[in-house]
C-alpha cells in the first residue's frame, strides 16, 4: 500500500514540474502569436492541461475490466469540479482586493459552454440509455460537436476584441519543442495514473466513481494548478481563467474518445448514477462563477470574495455527497 502511494506521489510531481514548464511556454507563444493570454488559457494550455484526464480516462477503459468507465467519467468530473475550486487559490493569492473583478466578462462564452456541456452529460447520466452510432453514443458525439464549434466560437471573438495592428511573430522552433516535450511528459504520466488510481480502488475498498472523481481528479488537475499559479505570478489573470473554464470545456469532450474505446455501449450509458451529481455540481459551481464576473463583488472575507467562499463550500459538500453515496 506505501508503495503505490509512493508511485502516486512521484507521478504528482512529474506532473507538476512538467505543469510549471507549459505555463512559462504557454505565455511566451501567446506573446509571440498575438492572440492574448484569454484564448492561450482557453484553448492551447487548455488542450495541453487536459492531457492527463484524455490518457487517464482512454486508460482506464483499456486497462481495468471492472470499473473502468467509471473511473473514466469519474475522472473528468472529478476533475471538472476540482478544477473551478483553483479559482478559490486564486483569489486567495492574488492579494488585497477582489480577483474575478481583475478578470475579464469574456470569460463568460467559455463558462456558457461548459454550462451546457455539463448538462448534457447530466442529462445522458439520468436518462440511463441512448442510441448509439457503432458503438459511440449520439450524446458523446453531441458533446464533442458542441465543443468543437464552441472553440469557434471563442476564437472568432477573441480575435475579433484583439487590435487590428497586433504583430503577429514566428513561434520559435525551440519554444515549440519545449511545449511538445512538456505535454509529452505528462501524457505518459497520465497513463501511469490511471493504473494507480484502479490499485488505489482494490486496495482501500473504496468505489470506483469516487476514486475517479476525488483522487484521480486532484491528481490529473494537478498542471491546471500549477500553469494558472504560474500565470498569476505573470499577472496573466485572463489566461489563469481562461485554463480553468477552458481545461473544462476540453475534459468533457473527451467522453466521446473513451467512448470509442468502450465497446459494451455507449460509456454514459454504463456509469454509476452518482456520476450525475458531479455533474450538476459543475454547473452550480460555473453558475457562481458567472455571478462573480457579472456582479464584481469587492467584499468578503478572509482575503476571498463571496463569490469564491460560496464555490468552496459547495465543493466540499459535494465531495461529502460523493462519498456517502
């Protein structure tokens, strides 16, 4: 038992020197290409952050026969939800003074699509069963589809809000092997967990769903906490935002791929049902969020605003419901 949280501990600070690395080259080529910290965070790093939660949830239906899906789905719930709780770090580093009034309201299209996003797999969860085109379930290929035109949707914004006379500089070969390098360490981190988090399962007795949804979540979150601390220390605000709701928007949409490697069914269709407050949970967590951004809330209390102190105590009441059920 000490040797496999040994290995898990080993693997969360692989993730979170590799996770340092991203952030760093993450700012210089927004710098370089001109398209601003906002879309770097929502979908480059956004991407690259995510990777765990791809090869962890794609691993855990290859690799574990009993459990897998759930462990999967778990994951990029738990992940979800642990995710938005950063915002809570944020603003208790950023200083004196409200965080999210600092952040642009552009943030809210990404927080939309989320929104939505979360519905849908909550929606597919409760529902219990839905058709399916060879063997991939029409609600993972609806959430895929939803996040492929959302990303249109924020690139055509923001490259609308940016100024017509932004030079737009060549992405140094280095600095793009640097990026490569970093997500690569983390992809094959990512595998490595998922194996960890099915030996955590057997050896504590503890479920599948909650093991995916808390331990694997923390874990896999771990380069979204570590690029958007590295981006407060920047004073890049929008692209620490934009990671959170963007690695989001992304996490969801990989249903779809470990559906294709689900072969019992459509995978939404076979997950515990507890899978579907975790969901629900997203989306009162994103809606407080929202209600930050819009409202500008300057007060609250020990260093947090409302707004992020609401977020927490919801997070940890759901991680009591998660467990207990």
């Amino acid at each position: 038992m000490i040797f496999i949280w040994g290995q898990f501990l080993l693997a969360v600070l692989i993730i979170i020197i590799a996770g340092s690395s991203l952030s760093k080259t993450g700012d210089k080529i927004g710098e370089k290409t001109g398209l601003g910290g906002l879309w770097v965070g929502v979908m480059l790093l956004a991407i690259t952050t995510s990777l765990p939660e791809g090869i962890t949830a794609v691993s855990s239906v290859l690799l574990v026969d009993e459990g897998g899906a759930d462990l999967a789905v778990g994951d990029i719930l738990g992940s979800n939800l642990f995710n938005l709780t950063i915002i809570v770090l944020l603003d208790l580093l950023h200083g004196k003074g409200s965080f999210l009034i600092n952040v642009s309201q552009r943030h809210l299209l990404s927080a939309s699509l989320g929104l939505i996003l979360a519905a849908i797999v909550a929606f597919s969860i409760v529902l219990g069963k839905t058709l399916s085109f060879f063997g991939v379930g029409l609600d993972s290929i609806l959430l895929l589809s939803t996040y492929l035109f959302g990303g249109y949707l924020i690139f055509k914004s923001e490259r609308s809000q940016r100024a017509e006379g932004v030079l737009i500089g060549k992405v140094g070969s280095r600095l793009c092997l640097k990026f490569a390098a970093s997500a690569m360490v983390v992809v094959l981190t990512g595998m490595w967990l998922a194996h960890l988090g099915d030996e955590i399962a057997k050896a504590t007795g503890l479920s599948h769903s909650f093991v995916g949804s808390i331990f694997l979540a923390i874990a896999t979150s771990l380069p979204e906490v570590v690029v958007c601390l590295g981006a407060l220390r920047l004073g890049n605000l929008e692209m620490a935002v934009g990671n959170v709701l963007g690695s989001n928007m992304f996490n969801i949409s990989l249903i779809f791929f470990a559906d294709i490697f689900f072969r019992k069914g459509p995978i939404l269709s076979f997950v515990s049902s507890s899978h579907a407050l975790s969901a629900i949970l997203c989306i009162i967590l994103t809606n407080i969020l929202m209600i930050g951004l819009i409202c500008r809330s300057k007060k609250g209390i020990l260093r947090l605003e409302w707004t992020t102190i609401a977020m927490f105590i919801v997070y940890l009441f759901g991680a009591i419901l998660l467990f207990k059920i």
